[in-house]
C-alpha cells in the first residue's frame, strides 16, 4: 500500500521520482538543501544574461517523450525544442575547424574530404552503433538487474559476442580501427568526457553515444535547459508533491533496520515509510548514514575512479562572436596526454580540450541586445580548488580561448563573468571529490557495476541520480527514476514502462 515517502535532493532524479510515486498515491516530500530546485540543472540570471549552470546538451529525446507520456502529459505544452543545425563545431590546435550537423549524409561527406573511404565507414559505425544504442535501451538503461533473465533474453543473445567484444575493449582502440585521421577520432571519442571517462579506458560499449550525435541529432529547449526542470516542479506541485527548499538533511532515520524518515539540521524529524537519496550516494552512504548501515563505506570509493571535476565559466560577452555555434569544442592535439592529466596525475592541465556553449546564437533571451552568453566547461581533475587557483586558470584558458577563437581583445569584452570550481561542486552539491559528473563509466562501473539503486543494509532505502544505475546525465536520470518505480512496484521488466500501475 502507498505510503509516506521523502526524497533527499531536487535534482531531476529527485523531482521525476517524487512525480511517478506521487501519482501511484504516495504522499512525497522532497527536501532540497538548497534555495532553487534542480540540482546541477539550475539556472540563474545576472546583468540581462540568463545562464545553464550545468547541463546543456538535450540528447535522447525519446527518453524525454517517454518520461513525461508516462505521466500523462504532453511534452509540446511544456518545452518548445529546436532541432539545432549544425549540431556543433569542433575547433583544433594546428588545423581548420570541422562542423557536425546531425545529418549523416552530410556529416559522411564532411568525413570523406579528410580521409578518403571514411564517410561511408562513418556510416557503417553510426549502423552499429544505433543497434548497440536500441539494445542497450530495450534491455539495459531500464532494468534494475535485480535477475538475469530481466537483461538476458533474446535480442542481447543474438548480439551476445560483439557486446562482449565491445565491452571488453577501450573506444580509442575501436574506433581506431575503422578512423586513421586524429580529428575524426576525436570526434567519435569526445562524448566520453560527458560520461565521466577517458577513451583509453572507457569500453566500446558507448560507441553509441555516436548514434544520437549523427542520427538522432542535438535539440535546444526554448530558454534554456532549466525548462525542463521547471515544467517538472509544476507537474510535481500539481500532484502533491510538498518541496522544501533550503533544507538540509542531517541523517536517515533507522528503525529496526528500516529507513524511517529523515532528520533534518535542526533536530525535526520526518518521518516516512520509504526513503529516496538523489543526493550524490557517496554522501549519502558515508554522511547520512552510521557505518554499520553503509552498502558502499568509504573503503568502497577508495578502490574507484571517479568523473572529472570542471571549472565552469559564465560569461556575458559584448558584441558578436560569429566563429561560434550554439554547441562547440576545442579538442587539444596530444589528446592522450590531456586524459593523462585529468585521470592519472591529476594536474592541472596547461592546454585543456574544452566546451564552449554559445545558446544566445540559437536563443536571443538568454542574453541582452548585442551580447553573447557563453558558459565555458574546462574538464579537471576531481580534487579541490582554492579561489586563487580557479582565477588562475581562468586567465589561463580564456587566453587559450582567445588564441582559438581568434578573437585578441575576448578579455576585455566580457561584460560579466561567474566562475564554478571543483570546490564549489564539493560545497553545493556534496560531490565526492568535488567531481563535476559522478563516478567515471568504465566497465567495473557501469550497468551491474555501477552502485545499486537499492540499499543492501537498510529496508526501504533508495539511490536515484548519476552515481547510481543507470548513470550520468539527465536522460538517464529520468530513466533513473522509472527504475525507483518498477523497485516500488516489484516490475522487474527490462524496457521501458507501458503505463503505470
């Protein structure tokens, strides 16, 4: 029978989750620490420009339609999507740029005017790769693996050898087995970085990532990323769901064995029947709850490796920057050595690959007349930043910036600029190690690796977000919290849900 339940975190794991139990007749409240819902997806607004504070690539569109078909609403009335043409530019040290536009012919003959043969290879890899992405769908992303036979089953058995194979072998060796030219590889490689992994150790297994990226294509939502969180708390208010705001929870209540509710700063106690974390589960585990009630103790997230961190950068530009499309990368030519930095030595790295998202191209409200909104992300390594290191670097990458974009007096046209850290991401998000993504996607930590959604020590105990099944990113978070459901409802089916029960 449906009964109290609290959810810890306002991210879009929390609010999805919170919604879907909301409407099988649980009573959910959601306690947020800080004063805006959204988690990593938050937004705020400062001197006319209106900026994404984390996510803001809108990939997988059908998890979306999914997600908000399931409860019963119609997506067109909440978001106004753009399919962006071209998807994005790629710029490079020591050659000219190279612009993808989500159209696979196109994108092939791109492909074939730098290495000849290599459009139509490009097209036989998109092929694999959506059967891999559609498989991974229908018997992996919504399954809790609570039993074999919920993954097993005869579509994944047809394919069974070259998952394995694929599974088995890094996306840097893959795909160079089929690209020769380092532009194009870096092209097929770079969605890993969004995963939390490097190439040379991420398996091959994501190689699907390049099916949305040619097929399936890029979409903006009209005002920003923070829309879908909006339209999210407006459905979530409307079917009950009480958000608190600024409230911090201290720790889960234990009784016999059981989550009982959670305490918050303060000494209240709420109690409840079921208990959800979408705040980051190594938080929670080691945080919130005493040792002897910990799945994953500390010794756990020893032996791990975790996401990169990032130093983010909110700029407000004056005048126009027409070298740039809404999405953009600058990939660094020793790109091994990059990832080196990042996941081995942990340095700061001298000339970083980076992103450069530019909304106020597609979106002329996110920023005033003649004016650019630029959010900069810098891959890091996941350890702490004093506030004079970030300044640094922030020089540091906005003259390498600068020097790519070809634009010498960048500095001294920024109008207002807000920067993010590995400490802020610590501090606000109580991200473990101050890692900007959650735990990398290498194979001993994805899909039945990766942490359970589902305490081993505690009844009723619940994870949803990125560090958890089946991992980073908004779309999978939403498919994070369908997986909450089916725990809820003891559906152990492998594909999406039909309709709720």
């Amino acid at each position: 029978m449906p009964g109290n339940v609290v959810v810890i975190g306002g991210g879009i794991g929390g609010l999805a989750t919170a919604i879907l139990l909301s409407k099988t007749g649980y009573q959910v409240s959601l306690y947020e620490q800080l004063g805006q819902l959204g988690g990593r997806a938050r937004q705020f607004k400062a001197a006319g420009f209106t900026f994404d504070m984390g996510p803001s690539w809108y990939l997988m569109p059908g998890v979306f339609e999914h997600f908000f078909e399931l409860i019963g609403e119609d997506i067109t009335k909440h978001l106004s999507l753009e399919r962006l043409d071209p998807g994005y530019k790629v710029f490079y040290e020591n050659s000219r740029p190279i612009t993808i536009t989500g159209n696979l012919k196109k994108d092939a003959s791109t492909f074939d005017a730098i290495e000849a043969g290599s459009g139509k290879t490009l097209e036989n890899y998109v092929a694999r790769a959506g059967k891999t992405y559609h498989t991974a769908v229908q018997s992996f992303l919504y399954t809790n693996f609570s039993t074999t036979s919920s993954f097993i089953n005869k579509d994944t058995l047809k394919s069974g050898a070259f998952m394995a194979k694929i599974a088995t072998t890094s996306i840097d060796s893959y795909v160079s087995k089929y690209f020769k030219d380092q532009r194009l590889k870096q092209i097929l490689e770079y969605p890993m970085v969004f995963l939390g992994a490097s190439p040379f150790n991420a398996p091959a297994l994501y190689h699907l990532m390049s099916y949305l990226d040619f097929v399936e294509g890029v979409y903006y939502p009209k005002g920003g990323i923070y829309t879908v969180i909006e339209a999210l708390i407006k459905i979530a208010k409307q079917n009950g769901v009480k958000l608190h705001t600024n409230s911090p929870i201290q720790s889960i209540d234990i009784v016999d064995g059981a989550a009982g509710g959670v305490r918050l700063y303060g000494g209240e106690l709420v109690p409840a029947d079921v208990v959800i974390s979408n705040a980051d589960v190594h938080f929670t585990e080691t945080q919130l709850l005493r040792s002897q009630y910990q799945t994953y103790p500390q010794e756990y997230w020893d032996k791990k490796q975790n996401g990169p961190s990032a130093l983010l950068m909110y700029l407000g530009v004056k005048g126009s920057l027409p070298q740039l499309e809404h999405h953009n990368l600058y990939f660094a030519e020793d790109w091994q050595q990059n990832f080196s930095e990042i996941f081995t030595t942990k340095e700061w790295p001298e000339n970083p690959s980076l992103y450069i998202c530019n909304p106020s191209r597609t979106d002329k409200t996110v920023a005033p007349a003649g004016h650019e909104n630029l959010f900069v992300l810098v891959p890091l390594p996941a350890r702490l930043t004093k506030a004079s290191e970030a300044a640094e670097l922030s020089d540091k990458y906005l003259a390498n910036i600068a020097k790519i974009l070809q634009v010498p007096n960048l500095n001294q046209r920024i109008v207002y600029k807000k920067l993010f850290t590995p400490t802020d991401f610590a501090n606000q998000y109580n991200s473990w190690q101050g890692s900007a993504l959650g735990l990398s996607h290498t194979l001993n930590q994805s899909a039945f690796f990766r942490p359970k959604n589902k305490s081993t020590k505690v009844a009723n105990l619940y994870y949803v977000g990125g560090n958890t099944i089946p991992g980073i990113g908004l779309p999978m978070c939403l498919i994070g919290a369908e997986l909450i459901y089916k725990r809820l409802v003891n559906d152990k089916t492998s594909g999406p849900l039909k309709e709720l029960k």
